[in-house]
C-alpha cells in the first residue's frame, strides 16, 4: 500500500478486508479447495475405491488389498500408462518409503508412502514410476507391491537401490531372488558407521582428536569408493594395519557387519550404477511433505491419491516436455560437468578440423553422420539446439507451454505434446533403423565381393594345380 492509502485508513479508521487475513486464512482456503477436489465420497474408503475405478478408466494399473480383519494391513498401489514405459525400460530403481503422509482408514494407524524413482534419460533427474501406501511397513506387504509390478511388466530392472533396510532387502529377495542385485545407499551407509565412529576414543587434544577421526572417516571412505576391486583390498588391508590395535573393535564391527555383504556398498563391485545414493527419492519425499501433503500426516489417503495422480504426475510430465523441445535446461550434476569440460577442451582443439575435413559427399540428410555434423556445428559455434526434431517451437501449445512454466497445463494438452514427442522418438528411431541396415548391406556387399575374390583366386589357384 502507498502512503496516500496509509493516510486515508489513519483518518477514518477503516481497514481494508485485505489487512484482516493472516496466513492461517490462506491456508484453510488452500485446504478447503484442496478437499473439494479430492473427496469423491464423505467415506475415505468410499473415496478411495471411486479414485480407483477412475484412475481405471484411464488405463492406470491398481491395486487395493482390504481384508475384514482389521489387524491386516492396507495396501494400496498405482501407476499411470505414462509411468509404466519408463519403469518397463529402467534396469535400475531406487525405492525408499517415508512415514506418517496419511491415516488408514481401517484402524486410524499412520501409513507409509513407498515410491520407485527411476532415472529420466531426458531430465537427467529422477522420475516417480509407481506408488504404494500401506499401514504396516513389513517384508510381506513390500514383496506383495514389488511382485505385482513384476508379474505386470516386461521388466529390465537389474538392480534396486534403498537405504539399508533389512525389511526392503528381504523383500526384495523374495520378489526377483538373484536376478536383480541391491545396492545400499552410500549416505545411508555412511551415517551408520557415522554412529560407531562417534563412540571410538581417540588420543591427543580436542584439535589432534578432531584431526584423527576426520582421517579416520577419510580412510575409510577410500574403501567404500576405490573402483577397481585391487583398489578396495589394498585400502582395507591399510585400514586394518593403521587401527587394528587401537580400534579393534570398530574392525570387528565392520568385518562381520559389513565386509560380507560388500557386493551391495562398495563401488568396485557396481560399475554399472547409475547413482550410489538414494538421492533422487530423498528430495522428492521432502518436497511432496513440504507442498502437497503437508508436515502433519494426519490428511486422508485420497488426498494423497489425488495429489500424486493428478498434481504430481502431471507436473513431472510437464517437465519432461519442457526439458524434450528444449525450454528448461538439462541440470548436470559433477560427473557430467567434469565430462562436459573435457569434452570442450577437445572440441575446441579439433572441433574446427573435425568440420573442415567433412565432405560435401556426406551431406546426407537423416544419417547418424549428418546429425553428428550438425551438432557439432552447433556446439563449436554456440548454436542453440533442441532435441526436437518435427514439431515447430512457435506452436500454440509450445507456446503455452513455455510461458506456463511450472503452471500445470490441462491434462489434453500435456496429452498431445506427449503424442508429438513420441512421433520425434519414433522417427528418431526410423532413422537409426535405416542407418543401422545401410550399414549392415554395405557390410554385406564388401563381404560377397571378397567371397567372390576368394573363390576366383581359389580357382586359379586349382586350376595351376591341376596343371
């Protein structure tokens, strides 16, 4: 308000309707909205099973396992035909579970809320691809969600990161047996040691024994990530020689503990890893607390199906769009920035030779070669590019889409932005199809030429012998 505005209340003592909400009011307003839109029925349960039929309707896979017994425990699953392609085609997953986001409405208890996170190859972030509450966080209620994902989908996974839960590792087990490997958390990991090393006594002054556990933690962290298995020997065969006499206890610790499971911690025996963290799914179950469910996990559990259904997913779905015809850019984490810099370094030494040395010949259009030019181009000379290939920036949905921002679009329009999407995919695979057989036939034809070379000189050569 300007002063002006200020003065004229001073003299006649009249308070704009404005002035009198406080932030209580606005919430109790976000939350009444909120309620409209999530209870189909006065009943949570009745309320639950109408979200159910209705997320059926629109080709989501469910599942809701109520029992008359009301010591058995809820379960309740869901997931969208846009999520399933990408936990169809994941071979890793990250699974954790945060407690106290809603009441069961069998016995009142408080429910976790399980997720599987996997890794978005458009965002480079994490993308949610199914859901799961339940009232009682145990091994049977986790391998009845997993084994139903497993027994629905033509399934990739080859390994699942969690924390370090006995429950999940169980679980798991039950579900894939052998076939998939569990990796442990490193962060997880490391606060668990975290809990012995505060008990350990070092010697010296508050300086050396600060000094002396921080290169403890630092020795220690050399095993955890060496990423040759020579490496991990060497660093715990040094570990155990510097404190073997002083902290044999800690060494006892982590032997029996820890070394014989070291397949599921140690970054020599997980290359392939995409993460050794369970960050992805730590920072979305804050951020869902946070801004849709709330701190205080007493809402109802179609609230919660109604934010992640219809709120969350969509937003997510918004972003990879976003992310597809280029109008957010892609977030690099460490690795990928320390790969972009040498990956600059080299384009900037031979990126201008590397163009100057193609041939007009292979100008081509629709070839792996011909788009390998043109990015190149586009990053020597700091081009703007998308990986769009069909569908025009200056559309009326991209458009929208650009100036929405983080603003939800309507579900139809999201639709058909994913329907331009996988047409780009479809012919971006065409062409790679079509490059993969040119070269299979060029292949084929140098080989009948040297078969036919082979059997002339074989010929002559019997022909001689024969003479």
């Amino acid at each position: 308000m300007d002063e002006n505005q200020l003065n004229e209340i001073g003299n006649h003592g009249e308070i704009p309707v404005a002035m009198l909400v406080n932030y209580q009011d606005v919430q109790n307003a976000i939350l009444e909205k909120l309620n409209a839109a999530a209870r189909k029925h006065k009943s949570d349960e009745k309320s639950v099973v109408l979200w159910l039929e209705y997320l059926k309707e629109n080709g989501y896979e469910t599942v809701l396992d109520i029992s008359d017994n009301t010591d058995a425990p809820l379960v309740l699953s869901w997931y969208s035909p846009w999520q399933k392609k990408y936990l169809k085609a994941a071979e890793d997953w990250f699974l954790d579970s945060t407690h106290k986001t809603c009441v069961s409405f069998i016995d009142k208890r408080d429910c976790y809320l399980m997720t599987i996170v996997v890794h978005n190859p458009i965002t480079k972030k994490g993308l949610l691809v199914a859901f799961f509450i339940t009232s009682m966080e145990c091994s049977p209620t986790i391998e009845r969600f997993l084994s139903w994902l497993k027994n629905n989908n033509n399934l990739k996974l080859k390994r699942i990161m969690i924390d370090c839960s006995a429950t999940e590792q169980r679980a798991i087990i039950l579900s894939f047996s052998s076939t998939v490997q569990i990796l442990l958390c490193d962060w997880h990991l490391q606060r668990v040691w975290e809990d012995h090393i505060k008990k350990i006594s070092f010697k010296g002054g508050t300086a050396d024994k600060k000094a002396a556990r921080k290169l403890f933690r630092a020795r220690l962290c050399k095993i955890l990530y060496s990423e040759k298995e020579d490496g991990f020997w060497e660093n715990w065969n040094q570990f155990k020689t510097f404190y073997e006499t002083d902290h044999l206890t800690f060494l006892t610790y982590l032997y029996k503990n820890w070394m014989t499971k070291k397949e599921k911690w140690a970054k020599a025996w997980r290359p392939e890893a995409i993460s050794h963290t369970n960050n992805y799914i730590e920072s979305y179950h804050n951020q869902v607390k946070s801004f849709c469910l709330g701190k205080s996990g007493d809402c109802r559990i179609d609230r919660i199906v109604y934010m992640l259904s219809q709120v969350v997913e969509r937003n997510y779905r918004q972003d990879t769009l976003q992310h597809y015809f280029g109008l957010k850019k892609v977030h690099l984490y460490k690795q990928d920035l320390q790969h972009q810099k040498l990956l600059d370094a080299i384009l900037n030494e031979k990126g201008l030779e590397m163009i100057n040395e193609f041939e007009p010949d292979d100008m081509r259009p629709n070839t792996v070669r011909f788009w390998m030019h043109i990015f190149l181009v586009a990053r020597i000379c700091k081009l703007s590019f998308t990986i769009k290939k069909n569908v025009c920036l200056s559309s009326p949905l991209l458009l929208e889409l650009r100036e929405k921002g983080d603003d939800l679009l309507a579900y139809d329009k999201v639709e058909s932005l994913e329907h331009e999407q996988a047409e780009d995919e479809e012919k971006a695979d065409l062409f790679s199809l079509n490059e993969s057989i040119e070269k299979a036939n060029t292949r084929l034809q140098k080989s009948i030429v040297n078969a036919r070379r082979s059997a002339s000189t074989f010929e002559d050569k019997e022909y001689c012998f024969r003479s």
